[in-house]
C-alpha cells in the first residue's frame, strides 16, 4: 500500500488540563482547530462514562467547529450509542473502559461480547458513522472484529510503546512483530487498519513504516510536547517523522 499516513490528533488531555482547575480554559475545540491547521488529518475525542476530561459540550462544539472529521471515542454502552447517533460524527471507535484506569487499558475484548457488540454497532454503521474497534494485535480478536460489521480496527500499540520506553528491547521487538503480521492479516480480511496508544517521537517511525496501516492517533505525548514547544510545532514534528518513515 502507499499513500499518505493520516494523523488523528486526540485532544482529550486539553480538557484535562482544563478539568483540573474548572472553568473554560483551555478549550479543547480550540486545541482541535489548531491541530486541524497545523497538519492533523482528524480529531479524536473520547467522551467517557464519568466525564473525566471531554463533556458532552466539547463533542457538541466540535462537531459544529471542526472542517475535517470526528473520531468519537466511546464505551460501548446505550447512552453513548444514543449520543454518537445523535450526532452522527465520521467515525465511532468503541473502546474499553473502566472507573478507575487512569487511561485506556489495553484493546476491547471482541471475541467475548461478539453478538452484542454486532447489534451495538449495527444502528451506527446505518446512521453513516465509520465503527472502529481498539483492539490488541490478537488474530482471533480480529477475525471476530470484521464478522460483528467493523470496518477499521485500531490496533493498541501500548505494549510496544511501554517496553520501547523502559529499555526492554527484545519485548518491544517482538510487540512490532505482532503489530506487523496483525496489520497485514486485518488488511488481508479487507478491514481498514489504525493504530495508537502511548507512540513518542522516538517510537512511531517503526509503526508508522508498516504499510497497510493508514492512520495513527496521538494524543497524550502531543499535549504534554506543546508545553514547551507549542501545539502546532508539536503536531508539524510529528507529521514530519511519521512522512519520514513512510517515505
């Protein structure tokens, strides 16, 4: 496959920052605008059950300011089946989510809720939203994936990351070979292939070089980076390794 590698920038963390103290700033529409200007080729968003970061206000905004597309990220539950449907954004990426983990915890286990998350998604793929899953680099995993009515998959690169960043070379080795032959067997069924979670500067290039894989979504590495670089050159640095690698 060649083509531009797409950028989704996650702007959950904005609103973190803005959660931690209350009021209106900063504002993660504008994060949003920001980064669509500065190379972003998407937004992410994950609105969760208990409203840690991203309101139900921010979606609302966005979906009213953003030129480019939504990535609405989301528990598979009926409150937020009937939020997405509601809004009708680009993409719904269902996600695990659990109270007490500070982020997102590995992928959605597919294979043991597989008839309901086929009703689940159903309806969304009908209102015209793209369904994503964030799933582990698992064959098994995948296969049920594509027969529920996903189109794309969001492989979890958060393994890779974590072992990249504590030196543990050989495991992050062989999570890239399970991200690689699991991009290839997904694009193989005919699914759409993402991937995100935990990616650095110093670790995206080996990802963002696997050839079926056709957008990356960052968030949490981006927004800690425009502390001292500033948002755009933030985003602009890492558009510039990603098309590197894929050069």
């Amino acid at each position: 496959m060649t083509g531009k590698l797409r950028l989704g920038v996650n702007i959950d963390h904005v609103a973190t920052v803005r959660n931690a103290r209350g009021g209106a700033v900063p504002d993660p529409v504008r994060a949003a605008q920001i980064a669509e200007v500065a190379g972003a080729d998407g937004i992410t968003a994950h609105l969760r059950e208990d409203r840690r970061h991203i309101s139900d206000a921010d979606i609302e905004g966005l979906m009213e300011a953003l030129k480019g597309p939504l990535n609405f990220e989301m528990a598979a539950t009926p409150e937020m089946q009937a939020i997405a449907l509601r809004h009708k954004p680009h993409a719904v990426c269902l996600v695990p989510e659990k109270r007490e983990e500070r982020t997102t915890e590995g992928g959605l286990d597919v294979a043991r809720d597989e008839n309901a998350l086929a009703h689940f998604i159903a309806p969304l793929r009908e209102a015209g939203s793209r369904v994503s899953i964030f799933i582990a680099a698992d064959q098994r995993q995948i296969e049920v994936a594509n027969r529920i009515g996903a189109q794309v998959i969001e492989l979890h690169t958060g393994a890779y990351c974590d072992a990249h960043a504590e030196g543990r070379f050989d495991e992050r080795d062989e999570e890239l070979r399970k991200l690689t032959d699991m991009a290839a067997f997904a694009h193989d069924l005919g699914l759409e292939v993402h991937a995100g979670h935990g990616l650095t500067y110093d670790c995206v290039s080996p990802v963002a070089a696997l050839p079926q894989v056709v957008e990356l979504n960052i968030g949490h590495f981006l927004i800690g980076e425009a502390i001292f670089r500033g948002l755009a050159p933030a985003i602009a640095e890492m558009r510039r390794i990603m098309d590197a690698a894929r050069a």
